[in-house]
C-alpha cells in the first residue's frame, strides 16, 4: 500500500524493494511531521519545531563507512581513506536489509543534489523514519510537484536505523554500516539514527562525480555580496570551524553553508538548507541562526529543553556537543533565491587551531592554497564524530577526508585551477585558540573574526602591509583597522613566548610530516612552499 505523489514506473517495487508495509511517497513538510509525531520519534517545540534524540550515536561514523570494491570503482577510489567491502559482502547486505525491512513503513523522498539545473544530480531517500525524510527535505533541493511524476533517481540511498550489520557476514566493521556500491549506484545505512549520514552519503556520491566533469566539489560554505552575485566567496572547513556562522552574514547574501560545486558558470550549492551546530548558540551573536530554532519544522537535534516549557538549552551537552538544527535556506531571511554565484573572488580556509599559535588571518598564494588545502590542518570539536570530547588537532585532507572517494590530488589540482583561472584571493582563518593552547588560552573572539573576514571580502586588506610569519612562511597584516594589533599577531597574545614558539615547532613539525604523503604527487611550485 502506498501514498503520495510518485513516478508510476519507478516504485520501490521497480527498484527490487518489496513487501513493505505502508509506502509514503513524496509527503510534504506537515504531512512528514505528522507522521513523526504520530511515530512517537520525537517532540513538538515551540514554533512547531521537530525536537529528536538521536539515541547513542549523535555525530557521524566515519570507521563504518565503506565503499564496495567491483570494476567500478577498481581504479577510481582512494583505498587508503576508504574502507573495501566485498561484492559478496555488499550482495549479502542488501539482501539481509531488505529482508529486514519487509512489512515496515518507509518514506520515500525524491530530490536533487545541486542548483545547477543542467549538473544536478537525483536522489532517492528511503527512510524507516519520518523525520529523517524531514531532515533531507530541508537539505537537499525538492524537485517541482509536477516533475515527481517523471522523476528517475540516479542514486537511492536506504536508512533503516533498526538494521544491524554482521560484520563477518558483510565485511564491514561493526554493526553500524554505511556502504556505497558505485555499480549499483546505492547507499545502504543501518544501526544509527543519526540523520548526518543522510546528507554526507549524498555528498560523497558527488564528489565522486563532479571532478569527471572538471567540476570542483568543496566541502565548504558560501556567500556573494548584495546586489552583485559575481562578487561571491567559499569558505573551507571542517565541522567547527564556523563554515555556517561566518557564512551566514546579514551583510550578504548566503548560497549556502556546507556544499557546494565550482564549474566554469561558477559556484552553485548542492543543498536546500542547512544544518547548522547550536552549541553557546548566541541571539546576539548569531541572530539568523538562532530565529531558525523557534521556526517551524525545524528539525531541533540532540539539544536538552526543558519538559515543561520546551525552553530550549544551548548550553547543556550532556546529550552531546555536537546538537544541531535543520532548516530550510528560506529560514534565513538573506538567502539567494536562486542558491547560485560567480566565480569566487575569495577562498577562505577556516581552521580551528587547538595549538593557539596559528593567526586569525593570513594570505595565502595559490600554491600556498593548495598546500593547505591538501593538508586540512584543523581541530576536531567535540561531539561531531564518536569518541571526540575535546578539541583534538587533526589533518583531514581537502578540509572533508571521510567525504573525498577520490585521491586528494584530483580536488587539489581542480582548486589550484580554478584559483588560477579566475584570480581568486586565498585567505587562511584561525577560529580556534588565542593566548594559549585549548585549556589555558580562549577562544578566538567572533566579532574579531567577522571583522577580519570583511576586511578581506571588502577589500580593506589590499590596502594593509604584510610581513611573513617566520614558522608557516604565510603573509600576515601588520595592522588592520578597528582590530586589535596583538590578537593579528599570536606570539603576543602569549604570556610565556618560549612556549608559543615550542609550540609552533610542533605544529610545524605535524604539518610536514603530514604532508610527506603527497610530495610524489605535487608540482614542484607545491614542494617550494611546503612548511617545515
């Protein structure tokens, strides 16, 4: 028995997934919250928010991801980051879950990836949740009414959170398991509810694509100036760093906060909202992420509320650090209509440096872009994957390893390009530490952080001397107006100097024998700029 609005001749039925119980086709917004409230999955909020734990797993797992190894994906896939699986083991999977699902009710979402009409991708979401259908109506881009009818995935992705993997039986690792299968053009997720591996599953099927296609695929959030969409920026980072806060900036105009592609039209978001941290969410600070708590059908993940008052906490993580929201880009009152933008006149890297000893800005040239951006220097937050409690450094390749298929020289050499073709202005940002390591120093302040980002996109810093920093070899602002001169400079934000520059060294060291991996496959230009 099925519901909605669907493609006659492609049901799950036509796609070898049968006996299920009810099917809902395409419901919208209020109908998919209807049926999670009639689930029992979660709370009403205030506003009309969806409020949901996530039970045990409240951040991603990337150690269970795997890729099956057949013809095609022999060649292509990176097999040092990600993890075989076995056709054998793959076939037996798929077996067991859609056996596992008969007689269950699923909810069915047909949606793009990409706001580029001609490079788009489609996806289908079958989930045993409905809020799950929710989050990814609000991540990926919904298709008109009257496409659904015609509407052919190129990719179906299937989560069934009550499924557990026998890690002999399919050659995986635990009982958690997300597998993609390039020859089926299929992602199957099981034993986690968290709803991050949704959206992330997409993404890395576009990763996988888009390099074919000489487009650059960018873990990273974007914006364009008012009024002048080629006047557009990226901004690179892990999950911490402040990709949605920054981006999110009421003086412009945002595309998008977390993925997005480079062609030679420009850049486009692949998303339809956004997914945004609300740990110490401030309403001063961050006004437009915060209204989005108290909107309706915004999916309230992880975060502690009162019982009586649903007042929700943005300081409590005893659930986890990693609480979030979901919401769709029109929560965000500057959102681009279109969620498209030229070439980007400026790529910002954002890292949380737990060390203290990195700038809060520093210009990069393009092969210093692309030595960063193979390196993916940052810190990861507590919460966002399993096992992290405290900020602890790391260098995830690309700023996105667990989401590249491909080796990281392809997106590396695709970024130098694009840099070089359009004249883009690379800019590291430290959101991390000043004054100290994590535990002694503080947090880099956001209001210096906006003030210094505007500095760059407006054009201030063209007119600002540099001098090279004498550890990273990297231009830094001598001064910057309305900033103050020490906090540019982080030795001086440290009382004991001696300890910063041992500091320093250790990061230093850490960034090149990181980076020792990728010396056989870069340029000579690359080699001359690499640190230590």
């Amino acid at each position: 028995m099925s519901n909605g609005r669907v493609n006659q001749a492609m049901r799950l039925e036509d796609q070898g997934i049968t006996g299920l119980g009810k099917v809902y086709y395409n419901y919208i917004v209020p109908n998919l919250m209807t049926e999670a409230l009639r689930n029992g999955e979660g709370q009403l909020g205030l506003g009309g928010t969806f409020l949901v734990s996530t039970g045990e797993f409240t951040g991603r797992s990337p150690k269970d991801k795997h890729v099956v190894r057949n013809a095609a994906s022999e060649d292509s896939i990176w097999w040092e980051n990600n993890k075989a699986m076995s056709q054998e083991g793959w076939d037996r999977l798929k077996a067991d879950m859609f056996e596992h699902m008969k007689g269950g009710n699923y909810y069915v979402s047909d949606l793009y990836g990409g706001a580029d009409k001609d490079l788009r991708v489609s996806f289908r979401m079958v989930n045993e949740f409905a809020w799950h259908g929710l989050f990814m109506r609000h991540m990926l881009r919904r298709p008109a009414r009257i496409e659904l009818d015609s509407f052919t995935p190129d990719w179906t992705i299937v989560n069934c959170p009550s499924f557990q993997a026998d890690p002999e039986r399919h050659n995986c690792r635990s009982t958690t398991i997300v597998a993609l299968n390039f020859e089926d053009k299929m992602i199957l997720i099981g034993g986690t509810e968290y709803a991050g591996e949704n959206k992330k599953a997409a993404f890395t099927v576009m990763n996988y694509i888009y390099p074919a296609q000489d487009v650059m695929a960018m873990h990273c959030s974007a914006n364009h100036a008012k009024g002048n969409p080629d006047d557009s920026a990226v901004f690179f980072g892990l999950s911490g760093t402040g990709k949605t806060t920054l981006s999110a900036d009421p003086a412009r105009i945002l595309i998008g906060d977390d993925e997005h592609g480079w062609s030679d039209r420009g850049i486009y978001n692949f998303e339809g909202g956004c997914y945004a941290k609300t740990i110490h969410l401030s309403q001063e600070a961050e006004p437009e992420i915060y209204a989005t708590t108290s909107m309706f059908a915004t999916v309230v993940e992880n975060m502690v509320y009162d019982q009586e008052t649903l007042k929700l906490d943005y300081d409590d993580d005893s659930l986890t650090a990693n609480m979030r929201c979901a919401y769709p880009l029109t929560s965000i009152p500057n959102a681009s209509s279109t969620s498209l933008g030229g070439n980007p006149k400026n790529v910002i890297m954002l890292t949380c440096d737990a060390f203290g000893v990195l700038p809060p800005i520093a210009r990069l040239s393009p092969e210093q872009a692309m030595y960063h951006f193979l390196s993916g220097f940052t810190s990861k937050v507590a919460g966002t994957e399993r096992g992290v409690t405290e900020p602890t450094p790391t260098f995830s390749t690309c700023f996105g390893a667990p989401f590249m298929p491909r080796r990281p020289e392809v997106y590396g050499d695709l970024l130098k390009k694009k840099i070089a073709e359009n004249d883009s202005h690379c800019w590291l940002v430290n959101t991390g530490w000043s004054g100290g390591a994590y535990g002694t120093g503080s947090r880099m302040p956001i209001k210096a952080t906006r003030a210094l980002l505007s500095a760059a996109l407006d054009g201030t810093l063209k007119t600002v001397a540099f001098q090279k920093d004498p550890f990273f070899g990297f231009d830094v602002p001598v001064e910057v107006p309305g900033i103050e001169t020490e906090l540019l400079h982080p030795r001086n934000t440290w009382k004991d100097k001696e300890a910063y520059d041992a500091q320093a060294k250790k990061l230093v060291g850490m960034f090149s024998e990181n980076f020792e991996q990728y010396l056989p496959y870069v340029g000579e230009d690359i080699k001359a700029v690499a640190i230590g």
